[in-house]
C-alpha cells in the first residue's frame, strides 16, 4: 500500500503505526503521506513528448503567423499566396519532422528511468533516479555533473547505486488545477491553471487511495478545480 508513515529520527518510511519498527521513535498523523515509485522510459510516454512539443510547436506557429502577417502587410493576398507557393509550408513541415526526429532521438538516449511521487503534508514531490547515469545520459536531458551536484542536499536519504537527477516540489497552496486521468492511471497537476507543471504515473493498484489523498488535501482550497468532480454520496 502507498500510505506510510515517516521516521524523522532514522529518515526512514514505515509502516502506519504509533512507533517506528526501525529505531521505536514515535511516530505522528502528521507524518502520514502517499510514497511509490515507477520505472519509466520517456521515448515511450507521452507526456515526455508533450514536454518539449507544449514549447516546440508554439515557436512554429508563431513563425508562421508572423511570416504570413509581414506578407500580408507588404504584398496583400498576392504576397501570402506567393509566401505559400514558394514552399514556405513545407518548409515548416520539414523543420516540424526533424524537430520530431530529434525529440525522438534524445529520448531514446536518456533511457530507462526511475521515479519517485510523494505525497505529504507539504506537497507533490517527483524524485527522478538514473542508475550510475554516463554523460550522454545527462547531456540528453540537459544537465551536466555540476547542475545535478546541487541536488545532493535534498532532505531524503540517497538511495544506493542511484543519482538523484531531477527534483519537483510543488507545495498545496500553489497548484491551481488538478486533472485525474483514469483511463491513463495518471494525474495531472497545473501551476497556473493553463500549464501542467507535474504528469504523475499512478501504479493501477494504488489509484484509487492516491485520488483520495489528493482530493482530502484540495479541499482547504476552494478556489482549486479537481477534475473530474468527486460525485457526491447519494443518501439512500
């Protein structure tokens, strides 16, 4: 099960209970938070691809916007017609299908990766491992030994034979929009409304008391939208 609780004393999770089983610290409701882990390769989910693409495909459109607004502005509708006769959509297409190729390329590179989702009373944290990551790894992911260096005070424990790469902490009072995925065991989180800030992979077993955790910590935020909306309890 996700829920566990959590050792100040050995930095350690545990099983719901009054004491730690490790050092036999005592243990709080406070303490209590959803933890698992997934293992996920990014060429194949989508939402590595919709990372670069939400950033990619804007630039595109607005060099055609801006292509086809100075055409208008020098030559009417003869200038875009002769802006489009001479190739320029396909050029897009082109500079479209090796952006593609490229996204491609370096998800390939960056291989297998190992992530860690925690919910606790602070917040939505990502903890992303990589098992002895070589350069490549970290180039194709744009960082370098030094920028994952300063992760190494992070408050949890290091996990042996892993690096720490990446690290998301999104505190409760600052997202904005929640979205549960069923049919994809996923939930999306926005920070503003209109920008997914975290996409977390839920195991299918563990959806369900994942959701609940999330929608019992929404509540002191009125203003936060979770959709889809939680139907209320018919009373029979």
């Amino acid at each position: 099960m996700p829920l566990v609780n959590y050792c100040k004393k050995c930095k350690t999770e545990t099983p719901i209970g009054e004491t730690c089983p490790h050092c036999g610290g005592k243990l709080t409701k406070i303490g209590e938070q959803i933890s698992f882990g997934v293992v996920r390769r990014p060429v194949k989910d989508w939402f590595a691809w919709n990372q670069v693409l939400r950033i990619g495909l804007p630039v595109l459109m607005l060099v055609l916007i801006i292509a086809v607004t100075v055409e208008a502005i020098a030559g009417g509708s003869e200038g875009v017609n002769a802006l489009f006769s001479q190739g320029f959509f396909w050029t897009l297409l082109g500079v479209l299908g090796v952006m593609l190729l490229l996204i491609l390329v370096l998800l390939y590179i960056q291989g297998a990766e190992r992530v860690h989702y925690l919910f606790d009373k602070q917040g939505v944290w990502a903890r992303t491992y990589l098992p002895d990551p070589s350069d490549l790894q970290l180039y194709s992911r744009f960082l370098t030994s030094q920028s994952i260096a300063l992760l190494e005070d992070d408050q949890r424990p290091k996990l042996e034979g892993l690096t720490l790469i990446r690290l998301i902490y999104i505190p409760w009072q600052e997202v904005r929009r929640v979205r549960i995925w069923h049919q994809g065991f996923t939930i999306l989180f926005f920070k503003p409304t209109f920008w997914q800030a975290l996409a977390v992979s839920c195991p299918i077993g563990e959806m369900t008391e994942v959701e609940e955790y999330i929608r019992k910590k929404m509540k002191r935020f009125k203003k936060v939208k979770v959709q889809p909306i939680e139907k209320p309890i018919k009373k029979k």
